[in-house]
C-alpha cells in the first residue's frame, strides 16, 4: 500500500526539485501533488487521499504553520513534515507544537536526510492504522455481543410467547420504526439429504453472517428448526428493498435461494405479533413458489398459524379418505384431487401436510402395510412448497401400488441388501456418491433404500456417510502427511471451507486444532 505525498512551497523550483530529488516509488511513496500555497493546498487535501505533507513555512497567502492546523482538522493522522530556508526556532516550535513530524532545512538537505524522515512518517502511518484496524476490530466486537445478547433474548421471549414484550424494550430507540422478516432457506431438506442433519444449522449461521455485513445494527436470531428471524431500524433500509438486497447476496455469495416475508412495525409494538406477521407471510412460500419476498398484508397476524382461508378449511378424516381411495381404482386421480383441493381452498401449510400424512396412511392402510408410512412422515413435513409435496406423495403412491420385489417381512434379507450397500459405500465414499448411486448399485428405489437402510442401521445414509469421511479425515490429520484442503480432498470433501465447519461441528476442534492435539 502506497503512501501519498501532498508537496507546498510558494517557489516551483523547491516543489520540482523535491519530486525528482528522490526515489519516491522506491519507498513505497507517491507524490499525489503540489500547490504554491496553503489555501490551495487546504482544498486538494480535502478531495484527495494524502497522507504525508511537506510544507515550507513562510508562503503567500496561507503560511506553514496555519496549513498545519488546518490540515490536521480534515485529517489528524496526517504526518506534517515542515521546511524553511532559515533557521527559524519559533517556528519549529510552534509547528512541533501543533503536530509536526519534523524540520527541516533546505540549503543543507540532503537525500538521506529527507528519506529518514520519511521512512518515520511511513511508520507512524503503519502505527496509526493498526491501532484504528484494533478499534474498528474492538468496537465490531463489542457491537457483535450486543447482538448475541439481543438474539438470545428473543430466542427465549419467543419460547415463552412473551405478548408484552415491544421492540422498544429490545433495542432502546423508543420513536423508531423497524422491520421484522422471517426468513428460510429453500430446498433445505435436498440440500440436508445431501448433505447431513448439521448442513440446516450452518446454512443459518452463513445467513446471518451476511446480515451482521449488510445491516450496522439489529439482531438475527436462528429459530432452530424453523428460519432466520431479522430485525432491523428501518433507517437500515426500507423492508422490500433490504431484503430483495439481502436475498440477492445470499443467492450470488453463498449459493442459496431463500424466502421471506416481512412487515414494518412501530417500536411499541410487540415483537411476537410481528414475528407471527412475517412468519405468515413467510409462509405463502408454500403455495405461491420459493425464492421470493413476500410482504404482510394486513389480512393475516398469524395468531392461528394459518391465514383466514386455513382457518376455515376442514381437514378430511383418515376414514374418509380410506373409503375413497378404496373406490377409487387410481391412486394418482386420488391424489391429484387433493392436490387441486389444497390449492384451491388454501389451508395452512401444517394442515395441509397434516391431512397428506393422513392420505398417505390411508393409501398404506388400503394396500395392507402401514409399515410403509413410518419413516416417509418426515419427509412429508420436510416439503416446503405444494408442488414438492404433490411430487413425493405421487412417488410413494406409486410405491405402494408397485410394491418392490425386495419389500419382504425377511429381516435377514434386508440386513443383507443394507450389507452389500455399506460394503459399496465404504468403496466410494470419497467419491461424489448420492443416495440415489447407492439404491442403484443395490437395485431398489431411493425412498426404500432410504427408509430400509435407517431401519437397519439407526441413522440416515448422509449422516453414515459424513461419518466415514470425518473419520477419514481424522485419521489423514493425525498422520500429518497432507496439507489441510488435501485432507478434506482425499476425505471425499470437495469444499475445504465446508469440511472445516463441518469438522468442528461435528468434533468442537477446526482441522488444525485436532491435529495438533494428536501430535502432543
């Protein structure tokens, strides 16, 4: 990083002599200017970046000693540097005196002379920058705890449906307003088959990273299991616009596509009702497609968990629907028309999947193994748009109208299918293998495999899966051979950033520390 040199002397000769009278580029220094009197120097010092100032004394118009005053307003970490042709003391001291590096004589200077004062000004620089970096670094620091504080605040206001509680009493600005948005991730139960039960938390934790960058003030909350809760001044950014912002870098940055909803609130309003309003609105994600913003409309203040339409809405009795899937030859038909009924008459995303749960049971009751059910429920309270949903409930009606080949109540042959998968896994873990590589090399589908493969072995195929590759990990780290990307590389990582909190979600050790713990 180059320092800038601001050259004032009322006699052009000085100013040219002084540019070429050393190597400036050599010492890290470029001239950014010179000027034949203060006044004129004064009004490039406040449009450029300068750093060093070297100003005679006695000049026309404005001399040395007031530039050097008026020079340290607009910048105080600016090292002044004064020269005169005469031995002048009382002006030396009165320039020391007001914050003058140096003084120096211009009959005798000499090169070696000037590049020493110079090098004690690049120093003085350096220490002045650190110790602003070490402020900035303190004040974020202190500013990031605030936060923490806050959030944990209404992480337990929210558990204990504190009504009382206003954003006033929160954050202390009494005649503010704020924005209240309820944000999630979108396709988060692909990404965590993929990826793991820990891939939610730190899909969360990357968000509010990014909000602790975009937005100065306000807290983020992670409601576990739920979303990300922001709440900000709206002098932070109108709520439509900052959020747009905020979603635009999560998809550029991080890579993920995420919606939200949002309301602007007065500060003595209460924070459970806005939460509720965004989390409402939020919520048309399901029928109305992810990735988008969406605002409160004052229609629905969430108190029901559903909006004036769900509220309303009557869910179908398992009885019901058993008779009709019984009547109806076509489970697709069946289920198309709830499809189209859910669409249509807009119950709340949990009663929808509540009444999916209870088709699904019934279409399993109708084809003599409700064993089927148990282990698809999650994945019906995973989906997060109605389109999702209607695609796993057609998967697993098609499931239980074509039963597989390998669907037996024969223990033992299940325990050798899950044998002869775990055997092709412990091959392939380092590769980029899929749950969906696994069914295939063992021949049955994805959603049976999946759901046979837990039965057999208490855990899910990713989290199996990420435990071969840490333990992988563990055992290159502790042989101290690979550098740290080549372990997460050789461990079946293709993302040296994502082992990393991986790794210490999983161990509460980064890479570095556990290998140094092993190496004692």
């Amino acid at each position: 990083m180059k320092d800038h040199v601001l050259i004032v002397d009322d006699e052009p000769i000085i100013r040219n002599g002084l540019k070429s009278f050393i190597d400036w580029e050599k010492l890290g220094l470029a001239v950014e200017g010179d000027s034949a009197n203060g006044l004129a120097a004064l009004e490039l010092l406040r449009d450029r970046p300068v750093d060093i100032l070297i100003t005679d004394i006695k000049m026309p118009v404005m001399d040395g000693l007031e530039l050097t005053r008026e020079a340290l307003k607009i910048n105080p970490d600016l090292q002044i540097v004064l020269i005169s042709s005469y031995n002048e003391f009382d002006y030396v001291r009165e320039g020391m005196k007001h914050g003058a590096v140096d003084y120096l004589l211009k009959p005798t200077l000499e090169a070696d002379e000037l590049i020493a004062v110079l090098l004690r000004c690049k120093e003085r620089l350096a220490g002045c920058r650190k110790q602003a970096d070490e402020k900035t670094r303190l004040a974020r620091q202190t500013s990031l705890l605030e936060r923490k504080r806050i959030e944990q605040d209404i992480v337990r206001l929210l558990a204990g449906a504190r009504e009382e509680t206003r954003f006033a009493d929160l954050f202390g600005r009494r005649g503010a307003a704020y924005v209240c948005a309820y944000v999630m991730a979108d396709c988060l139960s692909e990404w965590g088959e993929r990826y793991g039960n820990l891939h939610a938390s730190i899909v969360y934790e990357d968000l509010q990273a990014l909000f602790y960058e975009q937005f100065q003030t306000g807290s983020a909350p992670i409601l576990a299991g739920e979303g990300l809760l922001l709440l900000y001044p709206r002098d932070e950014g109108a709520g439509g616009h900052s959020i747009e912002r905020f979603k635009a870098r999560a998809e550029a940055e991080l890579g993920l596509s995420v919606s939200a909803g949002y309301c602007e609130v007065e500060a003595s309003e209460r924070l459970e009702t806005a939460y509720r309003r965004s989390r409402a609105a939020a919520e048309r994600r399901f029928f109305e497609g992810t990735g988008r913003v969406f605002v409160h409309d004052g229609t629905n203040d969430g108190t029901n968990g559903a909006d004036e339409a769900g509220g309303r809405f009557e869910e179908m009795n398992r009885h019901a629907m058993l008779e009709l899937v019984r009547a109806e030859k076509d489970g697709g038909a069946v289920l198309d028309g709830f499809v189209a009924r859910w669409r249509r008459e807009g119950p709340s995303p949990e009663q929808t999947k509540r009444e999916a749960c209870e088709l699904l049971s019934a279409f399993a009751y109708a084809s003599g193994d409700t064993r089927t059910v148990t282990g698809f429920r999650d994945g019906v309270w995973r989906c997060d748009t109605v389109s999702r949903l209607g695609e796993l409930m057609r998967a697993l009606v098609r499931e239980m109208e074509q039963p597989n080949r390998l669907r037996l109540n024969d223990n033992g042959h299940g325990g050798q299918l899950v044998a002869k998968a775990v055997a092709y896994i412990e091959r392939h873990y380092r590769d980029d293998l899929t749950l969906q590589d696994v069914a295939d090399s063992v021949h049955v589908s994805k959603s049976y495999f999946s759901n046979l493969f837990k039965k057999q072995t208490g855990q899910n195929f990713i989290d199996y899966l990420i435990d071969l590759r840490i333990g992988e990990a563990k055992r290159l780290l502790v042989r101290n051979e690979c550098r740290i990307y080549e372990v997460a590389e050789k461990a079946g990582f293709n993302d040296v950033k994502y082992f990393s909190k991986l790794f210490k979600k999983t161990t509460q050790m980064t890479p570095v520390e556990y290998r140094e713990k092993h190496q004692r």
